[in-house]
C-alpha cells in the first residue's frame, strides 16, 4: 500500500520522487534519482536492490523500457514487484505485478509515472497523474506534492469501505548537482501526506537562505537574525 | 548550530552518521556516506559539493586527511566549514573551520569523530563522545543516537539568543553499497532527537520484517497481519 509519482521537469531536466505510504520510513526506499540520469521507485514487495542496480543501468545509457525489462529478468519475485522507471530524455516505464495487493496499478505518460498498490481504485492513479500535470509551469517539487496530495483526496489507500492511513512519505528533487535540491521527509506520523505539506511550506521559506549562506558564507547573516526578518516580512 | 557523530562499528564495519541541528531537514544534507568507503559530513557554512567529492576520493584510496587536504585546496571559504571524515577502517580527520560560529570544536577518538558548532560548549562534544562509547557493544545506530542524546543533554546548542531547540535530526547506517541499513529522519519538530527516538524505535520493531518481505515476497505475511501481531491482537 503505496502511491507514488516519479516525474521529470520537461522544462529544465530536474527529476523527482513524491511517495506516501502505511509502511514507516518510506524515504529509506526513495535513492533511485540522480542528476541528469534517471528516476525510479520499486515497491510492493520491494527487492531492495532494484534502485541501485536500474540507475547503473540507465547511467549506462539504457532507456527506461530497457531498464525495466532488465530488471523483471533479473528477479524472481518479479511478479510481486510494482516498478516505475524515467529516463533522462523524460521516457516512462512501469510495470505492476500480478501478485502485489489490492487494487493496484499505474498511469505513465512522458516525463511522469503515476502508481500505487492497495489503493482504493484506479481513480487513485489517475488522479495523482493528473495532480501532477495540473500545473505543468510549477516547480517540480510543488507538481510531485500536488501529485500526491490528489491521490490522497481520491481516496489513497486501502478500500472503499476502509482508509488506510498515510505514516510516511517523502520529496526527493535533483537538477545538476550530486546531491538533492530538495529532500524532505516525514518517517512517522498520523496523516503524513499533510504534514509533508506543512515540512515543505516551512523549508520553502529557508531554501534560498539555507544555499546562498553557503555559497557566500562571508557575507551570510546568523540563522536567528535571518528568522527575525521572516518574522518581520510576515507581520 | 548543529552537532554530529560519524563513526565505524568496530564488530562489523558499519558506517554511520547521526546529526542534530535547528535548521530544517538536515537528513537531505547527508549524502556523504557509503558502505566500504566512508563517511564525510560538512557543516556550519556547509559546501554541499564537499561530501560527494570526499566520498569519491575515499573511494579512490586517498585517506582522511588528505582527503581533507584536498578539499581545502578545493574551496575558497574552507575556514567557514566544519568536515569530519572516517574511513572504511575508522581513521579520522576533522576541520572547525575559524570563520565557524562559537562555541565550535571536534573530538577524533577510535573509529569517531564529534563535531559541532554553536554549541553550549567543549561539554558537548565531550557528551556526544561519551554517549557513543557509553555501550560500545550496542548496534551502531542506538550508539549513534545516544550519542546525539548526550549532546542535547550537555546543553547542545546556544545561539546569539540563548538555547536552540533541536528542529531536525537523522540517523543514518549503511552495510551495503545499495541501499541503507538504517536511515531514519525528523525534519521539522519541536524535540527532534526525542522525536528521532521514537522513530527509530519504531523502526526496530519493522525491520526484519520490510526486510524479509522483499526478500522472498512467496512467504510473507500482509503489513496489516503484522502490525496486528505487534499489538498483540493476533
């Protein structure tokens, strides 16, 4: 029970990883995206080294519909796997196995891959795609919250009759460093997806004082003195 | 504003990291490690560029303190950093740069290093390091984290204003080059270590069982199965 959108900015080539889930410390499973190479996620039954092992692959230079065959061929369990791939030309694969629980499935498109298991409904997946592509100028940060945020109001996880809650869930965004632009997390908590909300908005507000602090550590004024004047601005 | 630990377990070669600050989602800013390799932190003014550089160079064979060389040669405002590395044997190097904000100071002991800056004072350093030693035989990231609870204990930080609540904290270990072994997270909260205990304790009770189920998905029982099981009601 996870629902998740893997996307690429058309705009400027970032790639990034919105996700929710019931599971704890779901962001532990969210290392499969890197700069200027690709993005993937492995879940249900996750094998724990598809991440790894599909961003050699992609920085080899296979695309996605490669990867992914590669990886279904390199797995047993494949049939217990949900796999979603995007390559760095923005081309999408997925792939939901017959064995993983629930209702579950997924929605690809250029430059997104929408899915999830021990969902609601396919109107789930279809409405975190189209969360996603609800706003195609934003930020891709803002676009994967969105994402995520619709397939939550959809329903999200578990049945009609029964929620199943969401107790982590992360963002995860690279452009051309090797580190992340943004990564924020929330590993346990009753409603996840709102409080990755409430993480974001509040980083948001920092972002462009926590980078610049860094590259110009001369001229940066104390983390204190910067909160004074975001007290001031809000007032 | 921002106290840490990087260290080897000496039973089994783990690596890990633990870190506690007031700024928000310090875990995004942990890439620094990697299982047979090493492990680089960098904080105070951070240069996000130095970790993954360092890690390359471990990885290449150079040691700690020509890493640490290297990365001075690199970086016009080095005296703003504060670096810490180990590496895959548990050799340590540290850097508190002069430009770093008051009170800042590592300590590089067998197969640690703990560092921190705006801090209460040389105490905490010396409470994060007795906190880590404290159990020695424990699993690398309770040694970790109760390494993080000495430091808080001992005053932690203590900015312009006075105390500076802990807002984000992470534990992170790694025993293979694919995926981490331990990597829990608090990003924005009140209490984030005590938080971070919660989490990581929670996470204990979990983890052979996420680890099992994707190991041999034919055998394993469903989430919901388990979690009744934990609460006894099954």
């Amino acid at each position: 029970m996870t629902y998740t959108i893997l996307g690429r900015c058309q705009r400027t080539g970032r790639l990034g990883i919105g996700i929710a889930t019931f599971s704890i410390t779901v962001g532990r499973y969210c290392y499969g995206v890197k700069s200027m190479t690709g993005v993937t996620v492995s879940q249900a039954f996750a094998n724990e080294r598809n991440n790894a092992l599909a961003l050699r692959l992609l920085a080899q230079g296979f695309g996605a519909g490669s990867v992914l065959s590669q990886l279904m061929a390199n797995d047993r369990y494949f049939d217990y796997r949900q796999i979603g791939v995007i390559d760095r030309s923005g081309t999408s694969a997925a792939y939901t196995g017959p064995r993983t629980l629930g209702w579950s499935g997924h929605v690809t498109g250029d430059n997104h891959v929408a899915f999830g298991n021990g969902l609601v409904g396919p109107e789930v997946a279809d409405a975190i795609a189209a969360g996603f592509m609800a706003k195609p100028d934003a930020d891709l940060e803002h676009r994967l919250l969105m994402g995520i945020e619709a397939g939550r109001d959809a329903g999200g996880q578990g049945t009609r009759q029964e929620h199943k809650a969401e107790r982590s869930a992360a963002l995860r965004v690279y452009s051309q460093h090797p580190y992340a632009d943004i990564d924020l997390r929330v590993d346990l908590h009753a409603t996840a997806v709102e409080e990755l909300r409430r993480v974001w908005s509040e980083y948001k507000k920092y972002e462009t004082y926590y980078r610049d602090r860094e590259r110009n550590p001369r001229g940066a004024i104390g983390q204190e003195a910067f909160m004074a004047t975001l007290r001031a601005a809000e007032a | 504003m921002t106290y840490s630990i990087i260290a080897r377990c000496p039973h089994t070669g783990r690596l890990g990291l633990g870190i506690a600050t007031f700024s928000i989602g310090v875990g995004g800013r942990c890439e620094g490690i990697l299982a047979g390799v090493g492990i680089c932190k960098t904080q105070a003014y951070t240069n996000r560029g130095n970790d993954p550089l360092a890690i390359e160079l471990l990885a290449q064979g150079f040691g700690p303190a020509h890493v640490l060389r290297m990365l001075e040669q690199n970086d016009p405002n080095h005296d703003y950093r504060q670096i810490a590395i180990v590496d895959r044997e548990g050799n340590g190097a540290a850097h508190t740069g002069a430009g770093t904000r008051p009170w800042s100071g590592h300590k590089i002991g067998a197969g640690y290093v703990a560092f921190g800056n705006v801090l209460a004072g040389p105490q905490v350093i010396e409470a994060i390091a007795a906190g880590f030693m404290n159990e020695p035989e424990e699993a690398l990231e309770l040694r970790l984290l109760a390494a993080l609870e000495g430091g808080r204990k001992a005053g932690g930080q203590v900015g312009a204003e006075g105390h500076l609540i802990e807002r984000s904290a992470a534990v992170r270990v790694v025993a293979d080059p694919d995926y981490p072994d331990i990597d829990v997270r608090v990003d924005l909260h009140d209490d984030a270590v005590a938080e971070l205990r919660r989490v990581l304790e929670e996470f204990k009770r979990y983890e052979v069982f996420y680890r099992e189920r994707g190991r041999d998905p034919s055998t394993a029982i469903t989430q919901a199965q388990f979690v009744a099981r934990l609460e006894g009601r099954a």
